[in-house]
C-alpha cells in the first residue's frame, strides 16, 4: 500500500537515472598520474600499487615513486551508487542530513524536531502540546499489524491535522540520510538510503553496484527475510516504498530482471518489485537544481569518501545523463554505440547495430573512445573482446581499456585476454555470467619490462593491421553482396 502516488515520484526524486562507465580508465589527479591500464599495470608506467579488497569494496593505492606520494583511492557500491545518488537527490530538492549530531525516536526513525517544524509549516495554529500528541498518535498508528493500512490514511488526510500537505506537496520538508538504522531490540537493519517527508521515514532505497547478480538476489532475500520479521513491523508500516536499484540499463531479455531501479510497496512476506518508467520525457536540465560543490563536500567527507571527488569514474556515475531511446534526437547518428550484442567474434569493429548523435553524446555519460580502444563485455556474452576500429562510444554493460601512449594496443589486447582467462579459470565449478570492476582491478598478472613490450608490439602490430583490413574489406564485401543479391534475385540485373 503507497501512499506516493505515480505522478509524485518524480518531485519525490525516482527519476530513472542510468549512467555509462569506462572503469578501465583510473585517474588519480592529485599525483599527476594517468595510469590506463588499471591498478594491475601500473608498473610498467612507473607506478607501483597495492590492493586490498574487503567487504566487496577495492581499494587502490597508488604510489608514485618519484616523490613517494600515495592516495588511496576506494571503489565500492557506496562510491559508485550510493554517493551519486544522495547528490542526484540532492539536487532534486532534498537536503542531506548527517546523523552524526542528529536526534532521532529509534522505535520509528521519526526525527522529532524536525518532525514538529514540519507540522508547523504545513498546519496552522498548532502548538506544541498538539504536535506531541500528534506524534504519539502516529507512533500508537504504526502497532496495528494491518500493514500500515491507519497510518496510510493517516498521511492521506486533506483536512483536519495533516501529516504530508499532498495539495502543496512543496510545503513538505524533505531530507535525506544514510545509513539510517531500523532496530528492535537484538534485531536491526541498515538501509543504503532513506528519505524523510517531514522527518519520517516514508521510503528507503537499497543500492548494488553494477553486473553484481548474485549480490542483488542477495539482497533481494534479505528484505523478503526483514519483510517476515515482526520485530520490524513498526518501520514496514510506516514505509510507503522500497526501492531498489543497481543503477543500470534496463535489460528486458534478461531471463531474471535484476537491472535499472524497482520499486515495492511494503509486505509482510514477499514484496513484488516492478519497473520505475517514465510515462514522457524528462529534461533533467530544467528538474534538477545546479551541483552545490560544497553540499557535495559535506556528503563525501561525512561518508569518507573525499578522496574519489576528482575521480574520473565518480565524475560519470554522479551524471544524471544517458541516451535515452525515448528521444529520437539523440539516436542514429553517426557514432557507434557498442553493445555486447556487438560482439560476434570478430577481433575489429568498425560499425555497430546502434549509433548515437553528437547531442546524445554531449548529453550522456557515455564518453567517446579512440580508434584501439579494447572493449570488454561485462554482461550477455560475458568476457568478448573487441578492439575498435573508430572512434565509438559504449553502453554501461561493457569496460574500456584504453593503452597509455607508447604502449601498444596490440599488447593491451592480448593480456586483457590473459585476464579474461585467469577469470574463467578463478570462476571454474560456477556460472562465469559477469565481470565487476573488482575482478579487473584486483586480478595479478604477470607484466614484463617495456623493452620486450617494444620488440613484442613491433613484430605484431604489422599483423594487427593486415587483420583489420582484411576484416573491414570482408565487410564491404559482405555489405555489396546484400545490395546485389535482391537485384540478382527479382530479375533487375543479370549475370553476364
């Protein structure tokens, strides 16, 4: 039961955002290093680094040895999804609200002060006996075992004391926090995000990084496991959605959706989880406020996160942009747009079945990547490479590798392939249906000296480049035999 009905999830800040990545390409600006191999290749640019990997989270620390400088540069769900979407909040209208210093009722999450500010707003002549026994009647509301069926009806009134100003919903005072703890006694939980409206906690979103499937079913089964405990009955009644989101593109051929964001209203056993769509086209750039450099500040520092801010990867996921196929304007142009249904064995790609315009390319966080860039798919025909043979951009199901100039991309090529097999082996007795940045970033490899790269690339480069021209001359063949056979068939021309 919601009491947010459909045409107020975009003011409540559920816009569908999906975004492209390049988490091949690692930047770390403060040291003045590019490295574009990933954390793995960094020696043979004059890099050390270490790695760690805990809690399902990777940390890099780079080291650059002229000076001896280090910055640790962490990469988790929490720097990939959930940061970028406080900020996106953010600049919907909700403030960010650090629990830190905060004061909040632990049996309802309802925060109290700012809870009798709201009411305040939105009723008049209240004072403050009457707030607090407003709250009190709210927290007697949420006991019943009726599935929040009072307190919905509650928050739906449009006369007496309201809770929620549903006629002037800009009235309402909203914030967002994270990790906000749900707890009865022995029993708790932590959501990803939760959203106040007037300082009670009405939705709360669950955050997965992207191509992670057994991580999202995961949690998919811890809320069927928190939805059945009646410990926490108090905060499923007072919750109005839940949502969840991995932050990709929506993939309606996946045999088991578990792409883009959903939504469930509140259930004591098994929520059912549909689709967020926009019903008509959103202009983001007229919906969200400009980016508040030192709201941003705030939230990183108080989820020490700080040190990603000038990460080129946290700059593409905080994006609100992607092509959209709703608008026409930014599709069938002349740059190809790689997909992993792209990948049909063939080691160069110079076209593909998609291509995007220059304003769905400046509108989107895809980026477009040099001629000899090594595409890796992440999902569908897992594990494919393809190196290109233009400038094209890529869909967010896929890793980009780019070589580091004076590297060849022949060399790139061949050990991305070493990675895909170390992977494949690691992965042995199970399901190889994906690849995460982790498995990328965390996987060593054997790196030899520059010189025998130097002598490696000169012998085979001259090879590289006969199969790429004999792959682009086949598909011109390919394409005037398509052209002619219609002809050749219906009698318009004849052979000789």
């Amino acid at each position: 039961m919601s009491a947010l009905q459909p045409k107020q999830w975009t003011a409540l800040g559920f816009s569908v955002v999906n975004r492209v990545r390049a988490l091949g390409l690692l930047n770390c600006s403060s040291l003045g290093m590019e490295a574009r191999f990933g954390a793995t290749q960094l020696a043979l640019f004059g890099f050390t680094a270490r790695h760690t990997a805990t809690c399902g989270s990777s940390s890099i620390l780079y080291i650059k040895k002229e000076t001896g400088k280090a910055a640790l540069m962490i990469f988790s769900e929490d720097s990939r999804v959930k940061i970028p979407c406080i900020l996106h909040l953010v600049r919907l209208g909700y403030r960010y609200l650090s629990l830190k210093n905060a004061i909040w009722d632990e049996e309802t999450n309802i925060f109290p002060d700012l809870f009798r500010a709201a009411m305040v707003q939105i009723n008049s002549g209240l004072d403050a006996d009457d707030i607090d026994q407003l709250l009190t009647d709210v927290k007697l509301l949420l006991e019943n075992e009726a599935l929040g069926k009072a307190f919905y009806e509650k928050i739906t009134e449009r006369s007496g004391i309201r809770l929620i100003d549903l006629a002037e919903f800009s009235n309402n005072s909203f914030h967002v926090v994270t990790e906000l703890t749900c707890k009865n006694g022995d029993d708790e939980f932590r959501p990803d995000i939760t959203l106040l409206i007037n300082a009670m906690p009405l939705v709360f979103i669950e955050v997965k990084k992207l191509n992670n499937r057994e991580g999202v079913l995961a949690e998919r089964n811890r809320i069927i496991t928190r939805c059945r405990n009646p410990r926490f009955r108090r905060f499923l009644n007072i919750t109005q959605l839940m949502v969840f989101s991995t932050n990709m593109e929506y993939d309606d051929g996946s045999p088991q959706l578990i792409e883009g964001a959903f939504y469930a209203s509140p259930s004591y056993d098994v929520p059912t989880f549909n689709y967020f769509r926009e019903e008509e086209e959103l202009f983001l750039s007229e919906l969200l406020a400009h980016e508040d450099d030192s709201v941003e500040n705030e939230v990183l520092k108080d989820n020490n996160l700080s040190v990603i801010k000038h990460s080129p990867e946290f700059a593409s996921n905080k994006s609100p942009d992607t092509p959209t196929k709703k608008n026409p304007e930014y599709w069938n142009g002349y740059i190809p747009f790689f997909t992993p249904t792209d990948a049909d064995g063939t080691m160069f790609k110079f076209s593909t079945a998609d291509s995007i315009t220059e304003e769905g390319l400046k509108k989107s966080s895809t980026k477009l990547f040099a001629k000899d860039t090594v595409f890796i798919t992440a999902r569908g025909s897992v594990g494919k490479l393809v190196l290109t043979g233009s400038d094209m951009a890529m869909n967010q199901s896929c890793y980009a590798l780019c070589a580091k100039p004076g590297i060849s991309h022949t060399y790139l090529f061949f050990l991305a392939k070493e990675l895909i097999h170390h992977l494949q082996v690691k992965s042995s007795g199970s399901v190889f249906n994906s690849i995460v940045s982790n498995d990328i970033q965390c996987t060593l490899l054997a790196i030899p000296d520059s010189a025998v790269v130097e002598k490696y690339a000169a012998v085979v480069e001259p090879a590289f480049e006969r199969i790429a021209n004999n792959t682009k001359e086949n598909q011109h063949l390919t394409h005037l035999r398509d052209w002619l056979l219609p002809l050749l068939m219906n009698g318009q021309v004849t052979v000789a």
